[in-house]
C-alpha cells in the first residue's frame, strides 16, 4: 500500500497546473451518500468542513459546509449536505446559503469480498441562480445556487480496496438567471445564461479506498470523469420572439483526479484533507462549474 501511495503523490505532481476542472462537489451526485467510499455509515455522523476552489476568471470560492449522515438500519442510511458559499471575483462579492443535497443510500450486498450499494437524492435549490450586484445580473460563475431541482441517482461496487461508481443527475427544470453577454463582445468572457437550461452529468468513477477501521490514517485516490451529455441552452432574444438556442462546447467530459487523507484523532473524531485536480478537459461550462483545482478540511465526529 506504501508503494501505492507514493506513486499517486508523484504522478499528482506531474500534472499541469493551468488545466480546467469541473469542481464536483458544486454539481452534487459526486459525493451524495456513500458514494466515494462504498461503505455505509455504522453510527450517525456529523461532518464539518471548508472547501477552498478556484474558478476560471479569477473567480475563488470558499464553501463552508455541514454534512449529517443517520443509518436508519444496517442497510440503510440518509444523508444531509447544507453548504454556505462566499464567491469573490472582479464582479464584485457575493455569499449565500447554496443548494442542499438530500439523499438515500441503500446496501445491496456487503460481504468480505464485495459491496454493492445504490444511492438516490435530490439537489434542492435555494435561489433562482439570478442574484444581482447594483442591478445587474451576474453570470453562473456568481451565482450561490444552479436554481434547479435535480435527481440524482448511482451505483457503486467495491471489491476489497477497489471501489467503482456509475452515477447520474438529472435537472428538472430551467433556472431564472438573466445574464446576457455584452453586445460586441465577439469572445463574451461570460456566456450568455439567460433563463438557463443545463444539460444532465454523468459520473464515472474509479479508484482505491485504504480505510481498515484499526488503522488511524485512511487514504482513499480515484479517476473522476463527469460527462455532460448534451450542449446546455439559453434564451436569447430575436425579433421574432425568445429562442432557446445552444451553448457550443459545452457538450463534452473533464476528467479529474481526487483524493483524501484522514487521521483518525480517536474513536470518535476524524480530521480529513482532501483535494481535486484535472487531467482532461474537453467541454466548456457556463453553468460555473470550471474550477482549477479544489482542496478542503473536514472534521468529523460520530454519535
């Protein structure tokens, strides 16, 4: 596990600095339940912690966040996420309380070898995604919430320390953002995102989790690919009437590497680091999820 370990660390600093990234935590499914690890919580359990980004056009996000996990039986758990978001950029500053997350984790076989298990939650949004700084719309970049109600759904199977998950989030609806690009800007720092309608992700993710419950220091490493299956859309205005017409390249994939590492400070506390950082970029995002890379602190405690 050592060798493992050192391998990830060297090959992680290797990678290019200046790629793009799809900050996952912001888009939901990524880490809904058990998602990550493949294990269900055993005793309800709180997590607190600060997740630092940094977003395309100096935009820098800090994310303060609560996490409550509650088993209902043994195979059964529900989980709670309430982040609190401060975005800073040459726009001006803006903070609020972002979406939240709940969601339903199901085990469907957990013996020696093999974990298998199903989570199902919603995304629930707490603004309309059109806050404004002196009247003016702010682009998705800015904005605390993506202003859908998502469906969020996956699949995960763990052999031993391998862990691979299938996961999908479905936008159910059109956010009410009103940013429109400035006429005679030929290349629009921000595209236009007016009355925005945002494509479904898929997740793929593979990797390695090292969590024996004996041993203080867990490390856990994956290969994330999230695809945005189709060109998201906005409304513009024409002489004839709003048409809904396509954003181009936002169609495509990022893929990232993730990874964590945790001490155990006693029974009952954990202290956990982790961090996010792309190795493929193949789309744009205009619904604001570009980052160039993510690092957060969590606490947590079970009960």
């Amino acid at each position: 596990m050592k060798k493992t370990i050192i391998s990830l660390f060297s090959l992680i600093a290797l990678f290019p600095t200046n790629s793009k990234a799809q900050g996952c935590s912001d888009a939901g499914v990524c880490t809904a339940g058990h998602i990550t690890s493949g294990k269900l919580q055993s005793a309800p359990t709180l997590k607190l912690g600060a997740i630092f980004s940094q977003g395309e056009n100096n935009i820098s996000y800090v994310d303060f966040e609560a996490n409550y996990s509650h088993p209902l039986d043994s195979i059964n758990s529900l989980q709670i996420k309430v982040p609190y978001r401060l975005i800073s950029g040459d726009l001006g500053n803006v903070n609020g309380l972002s979406d939240i997350t709940l969601s339903w984790s199901r085990a469907w076989r957990r013996d020696k070898d093999w974990k298998i298990s199903t989570v199902f939650g919603f995304r629930i949004p707490t603004s309309d995604a059109n806050t404004e700084i002196d009247g003016n719309p702010l682009p998705m970049g800015y904005q605390t919430s993506l202003g859908t109600f998502d469906i969020l759904a996956g699949l995960s199977a763990r052999n031993k320390t391998f862990i691979t998950s299938l996961a999908y989030q479905f936008p159910l609806n059109k956010n009410n953002n009103q940013y429109v690009a400035p006429i005679g800007e030929t290349t629009p720092v921000f595209a236009s995102t007016r009355n925005f309608d945002r494509a479904p992700d898929l997740v793929v993710r593979v990797g390695q989790v090292f969590d024996k419950p004996m041993n203080k220091w867990h490390f856990s490493y994956s290969l994330l690919t999230i695809i945005h299956t189709q060109d998201d859309t906005y409304e513009a205005v024409s002489t004839e009437g709003d048409v809904q017409l396509p954003l181009t390249d936002s169609r495509g994939f990022t893929t990232n590497i993730t990874g964590s590492v945790s001490y155990a400070l006693n029974e009952k506390n954990r202290l956990e680091f982790e961090f996010g950082s792309p190795i493929a970029i193949t789309t744009s995002r205009p619904d604001g999820l570009i980052r160039l890379m993510v690092a957060g602190l969590r606490w947590s405690t079970r009960f």
